[in-house]
C-alpha cells in the first residue's frame, strides 16, 4: 500500500515538473502519464466488483497511453519517447500475457507490471531536464521535428 | 508596451491617426470623413490621452509601429500616402457620438478563441513558440517505428536475461544454504551412482507428483460425477413425469455435495499452485523450468483421464 503511494508522490512531482519546465512533448507526456496512473487507480478500486472488469479497464488504460506514446514518439524532436514508449508497450505486453494465461511465470509477471513505471517517470524527468538545459543555452527547442520546414 | 492601450484605440480614432501620420490637418481629414472639424479633434485628444504621448504625431507614429510591427525612424513623407486611400478603406460612419474605447483588447489573429488557444499553445501547435531551428531527431515516422520495435526488442531480452540470472542466482544460493551436497553445475547431469540430496528431493518430487495428480484427477472426476448426478436427478423427473416436488430434499443434499466437491476440487487446484512454488523453494526450480514439465501444460491440466466420461446432461 505504500509503494502505491509512494509511486504516486513520484508520479505527480515528475509530471508536475514537466508541465511547468517541459516543452510539448514533455507536457504532454507528463499529463498522459498522470492521466493514466489516476485512471488505472480508479479503475482498481472496483477489485471485489468484477475481476473480468479489473483487467478490462487496466488494459484500456494501458492501451490508451500507448497510443499517445506512440504518436509522440513518432512526431516529437526528442529521442527519450522511444525508450519511454518501448518500456509501456512491454508493460502493456506483460498485462496481455496475463489475462490470457493467469499463471506464467507469476514472479515475473509482478515484476514486469510493476517495475516498468518508474523508469518511464524517470525518463519524463530525464528529458524535461535536458530540454530546459537546451532552452537555457540557445533558447529555443523544437517540439515536434516536423517545425523544421527543411525537414518535411 | 503600449500595445495594451493601442488595443484600446477605436477604429475611428486608429483612422484619424494614420491621417495624421501622412500630415493632413484636422480639416482635411474632418473633410474626408465628413464629420465636424471639432469631432476630429476630440478623437485625436482622446487617442493621445489613451497612449500617454505628448503630440498627435507621436500617437500616429505609435500607431504605426505597433501596425507595422517595426520601429520607424524617419516620419514618411506627405506625398507618397495616396490621399484617396483612407476614403476607399473606411466607409463614412452614420453617426459619431463621443468616441468609446473598446473595454475588452481586440482578439488579434495569432490568439483563437481562448480554450481552444490554450490547447493549442499547450500542444506546442500555436505556431507563435518562436522556436525554430534544426530538428535534432531527423528520423522518418517509419524509421522511428522500427527502432521503436527494435527497441523493445532489446529490452525484453535484457530484462529476461537479467530475471533468468537473478533467479538461477537465487536457487544457487538457497541450495548452498543446506550445504550438503553441491548442486551440479547443468541440468542434465544425472546423478553419481550415489544418493545426493538432490536426488533424494527430485525423488521426493516425483512421487508426491505422481500421487498428487492422481488425488488431483480423481477429484475433478467425482466433482464432473456428482454435477452430472444433479442434472440427471432434474431431467429424469421430467422424463418420468413425477410432480415438482419429488425427490427435492434429496436433490438439494446431491447439489450440497456437488457443490462441496467443486470446492474441494478447488483447493486441489490451489494446491497444485502451491505445490509447483514448494519445487521452487526446495531449489529444484532450474530443473522443472517454471510449470512447464511434461506433467504441468500451460493449462495446468491434470494427468488425461482413464475413461471418457460422457456427461448425461449433454446427452
């Protein structure tokens, strides 16, 4: 229960710092990811509810925030989205891997949902940094690699 | 700056200014408005008042900047402005009370609506960011979607290498714990031709295996039986055309038990769970691989049956 808050706290202060110092990509992503935590412990709360249920909405959710990963990572002028995005999309995976054969391997299994969250976050922070270095040191930075006209 | 209060100037008083600008006299630009001489005058003190500045001149000259988006130096000369320009662009208005600044900034063209502007500047597509320059990351959307793949690719075989040690790691050193015998290096080395500990558990195993699968089989055949006896007891009623209420304490005993026999079935299968988790604790877990021995499929099924059974209810 702890660990559950504890995420939390980290959850916020790294999507609270993107959203302040961060450029599109970095809000973006922090406020998915914030977006996604709430929805995920929402949906949780309905455990002696419906277990079909449980999975069901965790799934959504997972997929939801993949998506919006995915296009960040294919239109952002960063390179941290794709380790972000790998990292979900694996997470995503294992929760599939789950619902359809509850007992494979179980201790990786609680392994592999749990642990890919907080270096998705770290990544947040990581890129939210670099990015307001950038800006400090030339200031401008690029959001997505499509504002560069020489590139399209 | 003053771009705040400039917004305040109203449509009229920006007209009269710009006519300043190119020297006419309050006069001539009454004349061309068609308005009194005075009522000019008042909107040019007004728009002098609303921009702070001393002169007429300098609010024109205000104006222009803030129109322009430059700063000017010299002051244009009165020729080059073709008089005749302000009568086409502004229509003669009708009436003309005392001038009324505008409350509320005029909506400029580079902020929309307001929600729709914050979502805009939020996603980074306002296009007023100010940011150009190189793009750092120069992929193609499909070349960022291969490395994507690849990515994760390199991470899930990182990872379950990384799982795979750590747990090899960890039965080592619980083996090594009970420190009689060592633990032979593979798993396929079969034992010295003397009793090891290690063969005396994998032993152990088997035979609680075997005999657990049995319980295991024999359980979930009594519990197919007994559910079966249940739907056999309803429909024969029916066949032999016996009021509702024949035999209904003996049903409800018969369903009783069916339904205490799913339970106990039940806690075969948890069991069996537990049992596979037991393997693990007594280190033989790099020889069974996780559940996935010959006696254990991925769907936990239990040793094939001996007969068939062929349920009556599905007759």
């Amino acid at each position: 229960m702890d660990r559950v808050w504890l995420f939390y706290t980290i959850q916020v202060a790294a999507s609270g710092y993107a959203l302040l110092r961060g450029g599109a990509p970095e809000r973006l992503t922090g406020l998915a990811l914030l977006l996604a935590a709430v929805s995920t412990g929402i949906v949780q709360r309905n455990i002696p509810i419906l277990f079909a249920g449980l999975e069901a909405g965790v799934m959504i959710v997972d997929l939801l925030l993949l998506v919006v990963m995915i296009v960040i990572t294919l239109k952002a002028d960063r390179f941290w989205p794709a380790w972000a995005t790998a990292l979900h999309a694996l997470g995503t995976g294992a929760h599939l891997i789950r619902a359809i054969s509850p007992d494979v391997i179980r201790l990786v299994n609680a392994v592999l949902s749990a642990a890919w969250s907080y270096p998705i976050v770290l990544l947040l922070v990581i890129g939210t940094v670099r990015h307001s270095r950038r800006i400090r040191a030339r200031g401008w930075d690029l959001d997505w690699s499509r504002q560069d006209p020489t590139l399209r | 700056m003053t771009a705040g209060r400039i917004d305040q100037l109203t449509e009229a008083q920006r007209a009269c200014l710009r006519l300043v600008l190119t020297h006419h006299n309050s006069k001539e630009i009454a004349a061309i408005f068609g308005v009194s001489p005075s009522a000019i005058d008042k909107r040019i003190e007004r728009a002098i008042q609303v921009l702070g500045v001393g002169t007429r001149f300098e609010a024109a000259r205000r104006l222009q900047e803030h129109e322009r988006g430059t700063a000017i130096d010299a002051v244009p000369s009165r020729k080059a402005a073709p008089p005749d320009e302000p009568v086409a662009t502004y229509e003669r208005l009708p009436s003309e009370p005392i001038d009324v600044p505008i409350p509320a900034p005029k909506p400029s063209n580079d902020t929309q609506i307001e929600p729709w502007g914050f979502v805009r500047r939020f996603l980074g597509l306002a296009g007023d960011s100010g940011s150009v320059g190189a793009a750092r990351n120069r992929f193609s959307m499909g070349d960022r979607l291969v490395r994507l793949i690849a990515l994760m690719g390199l991470i899930a075989i990182t990872s379950m290498a990384l799982v795979n040690l750590a747990m090899t790691l960890t039965s080592l050193l619980r083996s090594n714990r009970d420190s009689t015998a060592p633990i032979h290096g593979t798993a396929t080395t079969t034992p010295m031709g003397r009793t090891t500990m290690l063969k005396q558990r994998r032993d152990a195993t088997d035979t609680v295996t075997t005999e657990f699968l049995k319980a295991e089989a024999a359980i979930d055949h009594a519990a197919m039986l007994a559910a079966s006896c249940v739907s056999t007891l309803l429909q024969q009623r029916v066949a032999a055309n016996l009021p509702l209420g024949t035999g209904a304490a003996a049903l409800q005993m018969v369903s009783q038990a069916s339904f205490d026999m799913i339970n106990a079935r039940q806690r075969f299968v948890e069991a069996h769970r537990a049992l596979v988790d037991v393997r693990h604790e007594i280190g033989l877990g790099q020889f069974y691989g996780y559940g996935d021995t010959a006696q254990c499929p991925p769907n936990e099924g239990a040793l094939p049956a001996a007969t068939s059974v062929r349920l009556a209810a599905v007759a």
